[in-house]
C-alpha cells in the first residue's frame, strides 16, 4: 500500500487536511482497479495527481493542454506530450509541427517533440487524449502501472469528437447509400485505402502526406468504432458551405464513447480518475462493467462563501 502523504507532490508543500484525507483514502482503497473520486474546485487536484504520479511513475492524462501547462509549470522538468504545433523547433523558426509537416523538413537534432515522445514510453508523463492514444502505438511503449485522469468529465467529450467525423462531398463522392450499415464500413474501408494510395503518391510533398496520413488514422478510428457498434452511431447528410460554396456534408457521429477507445486510452493496471462532478453513465463509458470505488468530498469552501446568483440573461440566444 503506497503512503502518499510521505512524499507528497515532491515540491516539500504540506498536504492540506482534505488532501491528507483523500490521498489516506486512496491508500485504502489501492486494491481497486478504479478507483473514481469526485472532487470540487479548491480541494487542489493538481497536488493529488501529481502525489500519486511522484510515487508510483503513474502518467496523468488531461484533456486540457492549459491545464497541462498549469502541470508542467508547477512540476518544473516533468515530462508532457502534446501535439507537434506545441512545441517550438530547436532552430527557433517555427513549431515542430510546421518545420516538418509543413516546411518537408527532417527533425532536428533533440528535437523536443520526439524526445518527449520517446521520454513517455518509460518516464512518468502528462498527457492530452490525443497524444496518449498515438503513443501507445510506439514499439517501446509500456503499458503503465496507474493512469491518472483529471478533469475525467471531460475524457467522454473528447473521445466522442475523436470517433466522430464530417466528411465534404466534393472529396469523398459519398451517396445516400453509405448510411446503411451494410455499406458503410466498406465505404470507409475503401476511402482508407484510397487515402493510403494518396499518401503514398505525395510522399515528396510532406505537408500534404502529412495531411493525408492524419485524416488515414482519424478514418480509421471512426471505422473502429462504426464496427465495433453499429447501433452507437448516428450518421446523415446534411447540406451546408464550405469557402462560400453550396456543399453536402457526411456526418458520422457516435453518441456514447466507443469502448475499443477508452479501452486504449486507460490501459493500465489501475485507473484514478478525479473530476468536480462525475456522473455513473460517464464512468461506466469509461471503465465499462468492470467494479470501482467511489468517493464523494464536500466542498473545502464554506457554503456562505459560495452562493448561486441566478439573473436571466438580457439577450435571446442564438441557436446556431
């Protein structure tokens, strides 16, 4: 059973009273796979994260990058991983993401987005969704001892906008046809490889292979969910613009987070996910039917300090 509370976050800060209590209650609980802990703003999530990370090499995942930044400039050295566009290229000219996806440029001796990339296969790292999802493809990656999710209300969101797509029509020559089952994974089957052979021909003009290839993999993880369920998906054709033209647009669109997803996301001997407001639907998309402990803290903040205005808005929303 890990004591948390001995080394705390590393920085020598002292756990507050109600961090003591939830990271005693993790300890306690440590037999669990899951353990789901629904925590309010000011109990300091940050310091429980990082705690369990600083002891047990676990890696954080977070949907927000500004949260990740939050992490990354408390933790001075702590590793992170991002996508290429947010790292600056060590020529100081430009992203990683534009010096070789967008410049054809090789990377560049230290490059900071692939040593990041290599550091998280075996070095505690702070995650987005996205990023985590691509680096388990990595021959080195290890699948990690505990995975820390914070902000876990926002995983089921993100998961959902990365099975999902919207497709024009001048591109993908799509019929009423591919919104039967039947058809539709075939059809993607078929634009997949139609893409691959794309790649392929303009592999001397990187951005645009390198363009191709991110749609190839956003199609292929539609298709895995699409097969996988049927039934979770909702697809239509809708008519709309694209650069002030009339266009028609396929949208594939799952409604419940796909399993094979999460499933890769939060591959780990054990999951802690930590959220201000975590509801049972959300969780079972997450940790499927597996068991999990549950603990609900009362706000730190006394209840006279923190009303609810309520004052109708001036204005009428608009529904776009």
């Amino acid at each position: 059973m890990p004591d948390f509370l001995k080394i705390g976050d590393g920085t020598g800060r002292p756990a507050r009273d109600v961090q003591k209590d939830i990271l005693t209650w993790v300890s306690d609980n440590w037999q669990s796979r899951n353990l789901v802990m629904q925590l309010p703003v000011a109990v300091g999530k940050s310091f429980i994260a990082r705690a369990i990370q600083h002891v047990t090499g676990a890696h954080v995942i977070t949907p927000s990058n500004i949260l990740i930044d939050q992490y990354t400039d408390t933790y001075r050295g702590a590793n992170f991983l991002k996508g290429k566009a947010h790292y600056t290229c060590n020529n100081g000219l430009m992203s990683c993401h534009d010096w070789q996806d967008g410049a054809g440029q090789k990377p560049c001796p230290g490059c900071p987005y692939a040593t990041n990339r290599a550091a998280a296969c075996n070095q505690p790292t702070f995650f987005n969704p996205m990023s985590l999802y691509y680096a388990t493809a990595q021959e080195k990656w290890e699948r990690p001892r505990v995975i820390v999710v914070d902000e876990a209300h926002q995983l089921n969101s993100m998961i959902l906008m990365m099975a999902g797509t919207r497709l024009r029509k001048s591109e993908y020559k799509f019929d009423e046809s591919v919104l039967n089952e039947r058809h539709m994974v075939a059809w993607l089957d078929f634009q997949i490889e139609r893409l691959r052979r794309m790649a392929t021909y303009y592999a001397t003009d990187k951005t645009r292979s390198a363009e191709i290839t991110a749609e190839v993999r956003s199609l292929s993880m539609v298709r895995a969910g699409y097969y996988e369920s049927a039934q979770n998906y909702a697809t239509w054709i809708e008519d709309g613009k694209h650069r002030g033209r009339k266009e028609q647009f396929l949208n594939i669109k799952p409604l419940r987070p796909p399993r094979h997803i999460a499933q890769k996301l939060l591959d780990a001997h054990r999951i802690i996910m930590m959220s201000g407001t975590m509801f049972e639907p959300d969780i079972r998309d997450l940790v499927g039917d597996a068991p999990y402990s549950f603990l609900d803290v009362d706000s730190p903040i006394p209840a006279d300090r923190r009303p609810i205005h309520f004052e109708p808005a001036p204005y009428k929303m608009n529904f776009e």
